[in-house]
C-alpha cells in the first residue's frame, strides 16, 4: 500500500480549480464588458417570433384550404361557372377557380393560371382522393401562384389560385434593415414565394425556421450590430457568483478530509478493541502512522508495513465471470473503478459494478447469448426471422458484441440507423442499448437509407456504423449489417461475432446516445457533385419502403419533376415486395411511367441501396446493362481502369468494358465482398445484377441506389437521347431472372460443391469463383448457394429461347444427378 494522504494533499486540486475559475471568469467578465451580454437574447427572442410568424402563415394558408373543401362541398351539379363565382365569393381569398371537367389535362404555359406538370400531379391526386398541401407554381422559372385543389361530388376537379400578393400580405411588417423572405425549398434550391423589408440578402441568414406545409420555411436577415447593448451589472454578479464559487470548491476538501477522518477513526477504535490495528486499513497518512506507533508500543519491536514489497509482478487479472440482468435502475461505481471498459466473460456470478446504468430492456445475457442461433450469422451481414431466430434480446448482444469488437478496433462511436419495418423499432432500441453497454457512444441517425448510414461513418467522425433492416426480404424478416472501422464485416469477421457472443466475451462500460441527422448534408454533398442539366420527368416506387421520407426530396432539388407511387413507409409492403431486381414488382412502375408518359422510372429496394430502372418506354433496364452505361462514362475519364461486376451479369458486360478501355473483373456477389475489393484494387466503379452499384469516382465507395439514380439522371440530362435509345445501343441477351430453388441452410452449400466436383458440363468454361458459373459460346449458367436465404440461386442467359432453355435442361439434369429428390422450379 502506499503512504496514504497527507492533510495537505486535500487543498492541492481544490486550489488549482478554483485559480482556473478565477481565469474563466476573469476572461468572460472581460468579453461580456464589451460586446456579448445581451445579443444571444435578442437573438433567441428573434426566432420565437418568427417561428410564430410561421405558424400563423401556415394556420391562414390552411385556412384558405378548408374554406376551399367546405365550399366545393355546396356546388354540385351545378355549371362550371357558376362554381367558379360561387367559390370566389365563398372564399374571397381566391384568385382564380378553374373547374375542369375531366382529368385529361395537358400542361399550358400560356394558360392564365399556368398549367404545368407540378400542377396536373396536384390534379392527379385530388381525382384519387389524396390530399395535397399548397403548392407554389413556377411560371418560366420564376413563382406564379400558390395552388390549391379539390375535388367535386361529381368527380370534376377544381384548380384554385391564391396570389403572391396574398400571401405577402401575410408576412406581417419587417422591422428595421432586416429582411423576411417566404422560401419554397426543395433541398439546396428554393424558391422565393414573398419577402418584406429593406435588408439584403446577403452572406448567411441570422435564422431559418423549421420546415412547415409544403416544404416552406422563413429566412431572416438582420446586421447582427443591430442587437449590440451594454453588459450593464452582468459582469459584477459574473465576479458574486465566481467568489461563491471559490468558496464553495473551498469548502470540498474540508468536507472530504472529514469523511475520511471519520471514517478512519472508526476503523481504529474497533481494530484497538480486535486487536487488529494494521496500517494498510487507512486512506490517511496520520492514521497510518498511528497505527504503526501503537503496534510498535503493543509489541516493542518495528513490524513491516502489510503491503507487497516483493519484486514479483503482479498477477494479470482474470476476467470477470459474471451473469448480470439489464435494467433501468443507476449504479455507480467503486472509487477505484476505471472508467475504460473492462472485457468480461459473462457468465453466472454476481453482477459487476456498473456506472450510470440506462438500460430498460429486461435481458438475460447470459441465457441470450447461450440461445444465440448460429445460422443468423451469414456471409456479410446478420439475418433472421422475427419470432423464430431473431428478437429484441438477441439484437441486445449481437449489439453488445459489435460494441465490443469496435473496441477492440479502436473504435469508440458507431452511427446507427433502421429502416420501416414493424419490428425495427424496438430492435433498433435493443442495438443501441447493447452498444452503449458495451460502453460505445451511438451517433443515432433513426429511421433512414442504408447509404447514409455509411454516409455518416464518413462525415460524423466515426468510421464505424450499423444499418438495422431486412433490405428486400419479406415482412417478417430483419438484420443487420455492419461497419467497423472502415470495413464492411463478412465471411469470418461476421462467424468471429457469433464466437464473441458464445464466449461471453463482452467489454463493459455506459456509452452515450446522441441524435443527429446527415439528410441535408448527403443532400448538399450530392447536389454539389451531380447536376442534371435538362428538366427530367421520374417516376419513383419506393415500394413503402424507407426511401420514401427522403427520394421524392433529392429527386425534386435535382430540378426533376417527380410522380411518387408508394412513398409512404409502411413495413406491412402493402403493394408489392420492395425488390427492385424482379419484374413483378415493376408492373406498377412500368404502368406509371407509360401512362405519365416519364422521361425514366426509378424504382429502390427496403433500404435504399439497390436500385431498379424502367426506360421511357416501359421496358426494365436490368443492372447489369445500366452498368455498361456507367462503366462507358467512367472509363471516359479513367481510362485503363478496372470494373469489378459479379458473377450475376450478363457475359456482354465485359466485352463493353474492354471496348471502352477498362479492365473488366468478375468477383463475388455480396455486398461486404464487392466493398473490400473495391478498396483492394481502387476500382472506380462495380455493381452486381441484383442491384448494388458502388462509385469510388466521386463518391464514397459503398453501395449506394439513391447516389447510383442521381448519376444516371446526370447522364440522361446531358444526352440528346431518351433513356430507350441510349439503352438500345447497348448489347442484351435473353435471359432468365434470379431464380431461388429452395434448399435447406445445411445442404446448400454441401449442393454446390457436389455440383462442382460431379457435374459433367462439356466445353463450357468452368468458373468457380462464387458457386458454379458455366460459360458456353452464346450462353450461360449460374449455379450458387444464397448467402441470404435457404436456397440455391440459379441464372441463365442465351440469345435466344430455344438455346435458354437448352442451357436450363442442361443444369437440371446435373442437379437431379446428385439430388434426385430436389425439386426444381425453372
């Protein structure tokens, strides 16, 4: 043991905090005597009233809205004109009511109001019912009318227009040289609708409120010398206050020397009545020494302190085996407690003590993680079933676990994210609490795309990340994929996981959770990368999936004019499976982009990083094709660079590569396995069939459909051509879409190597690089265990039907030689 604190040691700390609070103070005292005191006040007042300013417009605007239903409600049957003079006079506000008698309407930029494509989406939704906010109509660019609609008993539409002078009128007066302004934003851009005042708008706003109806905000500007005032009696209560201060830090170490004090003259007095004084059993000096004093007096002869004075090293602490129950309730710390997370074994023991402890969960660790379900642990990410194999415990420590492994990487944040589904609430509450047990700190983004996730493990800080989401699977089902310092877990990485789980090999310590949100930084790091430099009409089916909040937004401020079908998140997929890699689930979007008569349909999987597309002539452009039109644009700039592609993607793919200068590269599917070779070769771009496209030119590497859709529009804006003629000029083939041919998880992979080893295939080409891949002169087949599903995925492509099914005859017979049980659906 040591020798204990000595009476002066207690002042040491005291004495040096309050001399920094002297210098704090002393500092701000100096700041506020000349400039600050009362700025942030008038700053803070500033924005109240302009929020409630906001809100007014927004409760009149709306007002306008409902006199407009209640009104329409009074008119049937009756003729257009006659509507039209009713409504005005009904609701004054009103500048112009157009009835129309049918929904065939064709945009009018000479029309008086002006009909554009903004307006007839409006009409479109008010003859399905919809509700829309007031919109702001552009004419030539420039803000026209706010447009309101609504739909008559008897099926006619009615167009109404409330002036930009109306709406002025309702920003009330500015005050000084500030500057008001009413903005229509569409993420970087924005309209000006109306502003007051004689101020500028120049340099950066002192405010902007918070979104409100259609996507408005208000914009205030004001010379910040405008709020400049005298500190006035601030600075000497400021020099009160720190006095007290000083006084009170005075006060700490009296009242610590006598809990100490006490509680060694305690520990004295009974050691005297035991027999049992020993110096090691006292935090301060004087006792120490008392004590060895009166062990000296009781037996003549000096005794050795108690302490450990050997040169031996001390024994490396063992793990701390343990079973402990999550709970809400706060636990402190021992005084000798390090506030780095110490590795634990969890298993039956008692309970460590841990600081400020915030979990609500009711978990087991011990008996979740001996329940762990093995086959969750797939190639590159983590999948199960809600119910059967996957749950909110069971997210608990796989959280824990990730927490932990992070640490061990040198990783102390992780940025969090889920998608819609039913179940990712509360899982994603389970992912986050077993992060922070792990003594992580969770950036937590809530419900939002995969890609900006890894978005933010590139701009919040932390390079490590998870995504909570079932992707394209069904309902039921949910995971998790993973980035720890830079790297997307897979293969071992992801088994070493589940082996940390069985081990109980779990770090503890109390990590932070804060909020935050990326969408408007990915916005404004997108719109500073791409520009589309013709007006654009996108169709887009987020299949209710959680793209839906935020596609519609990046494709309008990217200038398109955007028809939304199934935006609103709904992890029921009440429509259709959001898999944008089948064409059943593009009928919709097929129809859409016909019937709109749309420059390009864009369809995006559950989470936002795969993509779909439709060209302007309904026909589906298949992944594998759209990516020779990206190679083609990229290889323009980066000649002699590799493309890597899966083993899914049609054979003409690496002919247009090579064509275009590129060195074409088949690699697995998967997205964690194309991500790690993309950094091992520094590939500008790759992608698979089903979906996943990764740019490393210009952007970030990882698998991104929102980013991938944007690149597209860039290169259809920039052509002369629709969407169907660029496509045209590019290769197809005939072929078959991906097929899962159910397996059991146990046989799949013991199928696919038998098929390998057995399989008699002639002249083709052998490649086994991901499964069984046969390449023949005009065709080809693939043969492969699924890393997501109980399955063997299968694909074929020929250049014509007779040598398709020529192909497909050819894999069945050589699976029904080696299962002749399987049952085969192609």
């Amino acid at each position: 043991m040591g020798k204990g604190k000595s009476l002066s040691s207690f002042f040491i700390i005291p004495l040096v905090i309050g001399l920094v609070i002297l210098v704090a103070v002393s500092a701000s005292l100096y700041y506020l005597g000349i400039q600050d005191p009362l700025e942030k006040q008038a700053q803070q007042l500033l924005a109240s009233r302009t929020a409630e300013r906001a809100s007014l417009i927004e409760q009149r605007i709306q007002q306008i809205q409902s006199s407009l239903d209640l009104a329409a409600q009074s008119v049937f049957a009756e003729e257009s004109p006659k509507v039209v003079e009713k409504l005005k006079k009904q609701v004054p506000k009103l500048e112009k009511v157009v009835v129309f008698e049918n929904s065939s309407i064709q945009p009018d930029a000479n029309s008086d109001p002006v009909i554009t494509h903004v307006v007839i989406d409006l009409l479109r939704k008010a003859a399905q019912g919809e509700k829309s906010k007031p919109e702001l109509i552009l004419k030539n660019g420039q803000p026209s009318y706010i447009a309101l609609t609504e739909k008559l008993a008897d099926d006619r539409l009615i167009l109404a227009t409330v002036s930009l002078t109306e709406v002025k009128s309702l920003l009330g007066k500015a005050d000084g040289d500030s500057r008001l302004e009413l903005r229509q934003n569409f993420g970087d851009a924005s309209h000006v609708v109306a502003a007051i005042g004689n101020g500028t708008a120049e340099g950066e706003p002192l405010l902007e409120t918070q979104s409100f109806g259609a996507n408005w905000s208000l914009v205030l500007w004001q010379r910040v010398s405008a709020f400049s005032t005298d500190a006035g009696q601030l600075p000497l209560l400021l020099f009160i206050a720190a006095v007290v201060a000083f006084l009170i830090v005075g006060l700490m170490p009296l009242l610590s020397m006598k809990r100490l004090f006490a509680n060694d003259a305690r520990k004295f007095i009974q050691g005297v009545q035991e027999q049992s004084v020993t110096r090691k059993s006292y935090q301060l000096s004087f006792f120490k020494d008392l004590a060895a004093g009166y062990r000296r007096a009781s037996s003549g002869v000096e005794i050795a302190e108690e302490a450990d004075v050997s040169n031996k090293a001390p024994e490396e602490p063992k793990p701390q085996r343990r079973r402990r129950r999550a709970k809400s309730t706060s636990e402190t710390t021992t005084a000798d407690e390090s506030p780095a997370p110490v590795v634990a074994k969890e298993t039956a023991a008692a309970p460590a003590v841990m600081k400020k402890e915030t979990i609500s969960l009711e978990v087991d660790e011990g008996s979740a993680s001996k329940a762990i379900n093995p086959d969750i642990f797939r190639e590159y990410d983590i999948r199960g079933v809600i119910g059967e194999n996957l749950d909110a415990e069971t997210v608990y420590v796989i959280g824990k676990a990730i927490g932990s492994e992070a640490y061990s990487r040198g990783e102390q944040s992780i940025v969090v994210g889920r998608d819609g589904r039913l179940s990712s609430p509360k899982l994603h509450k389970a992912l986050v609490e077993g992060l922070v047990a792990s003594g992580r700190d969770v950036i937590d983004l809530g419900m939002v795309p995969t890609p900006l996730v890894y978005f933010g493990t590139h701009t919040l800080g932390s390079r490590s990340g998870v995504m909570l989401t079932g992707s394209h699977n069904p309902p039921e089902h949910n995971g998790l994929k993973i980035v720890l310092a830079g790297e997307t877990l897979y293969g071992q990485q992801i088994q070493d996981l589940l082996k940390r789980i069985q081990m109980q090999e779990y770090f503890n310590g109390k990590g932070s959770v804060k909020e935050a949100s990326v969408e408007q930084s990915y916005l404004d790091k997108l719109l500073a990368d791409i520009k589309v430099d013709k007006p654009l009409k996108v169709a887009v089916d987020c299949g209710n999936g959680v793209t839906g909040d935020f596609a519609p937004k990046m494709l309008q401020a990217l200038g398109c004019e955007v028809i939304g079908l199934y935006t609103d998140v709904d992890g029921n997929f009440p429509y259709h499976h959001p898999d944008p890699n089948s064409a059943k689930n593009l009928e919709a979007l097929v129809d859409m982009v016909i019937k709109e008569k749309a420059d390009l349909g864009i369809a995006f999987d559950g989470d936002g990083d795969r993509v779909g597309v439709v060209d302007n002539k309904g026909k589906i452009i298949w992944t594998d094709r759209l990516m020779m039109l990206f190679a083609q644009d990229i290889l323009s700039r980066n000649p002699g660079a590799e493309i890597i592609y899966d083993v899914k993607c049609t054979r003409f793919l690496k002919d247009v590569i090579k064509q275009a200068g590129g060195q074409p590269l088949m690699w697995k599917t998967g997205h964690s396995l194309m991500k790690a070779k993309m950094r091992e070769t520094e590939a500008p771009f790759g992608g698979e069939g089903s979906g996943h496209l990764y740019f490393n030119e210009r952007w970030f590497g990882f698998d991104d459909a929102l980013y991938a859709a944007a690149r597209l529009l860039e290169i259809l804006g920039k052509s002369q051509a629709t969407s169907a003629e660029l496509f045209e000029e590019l290769p197809e083939g005939l072929s078959s879409e991906e097929i899962n041919v159910p397996v059991p998880d146990k046989v799949k992979f013991k199928l696919i190597d038998a098929l390998v080893a057995k399989g008699d295939f002639g002249d083709g080409e052998i490649n086994t690089i991901d499964g069984l891949r046969v390449d023949y002169k005009h065709r080809w087949l693939l043969a492969r265990a699924s890393n997501t599903t109980p399955s063997i995925v299968v694909k074929f492509e020929a250049d014509n039907e007779v040598s398709l099914e020529a192909v497909k005859d050819i894999l069945k017979r050589q699976l029904k030689k080696i299962a002749p049980k399987i049952k085969l659906n192609f």
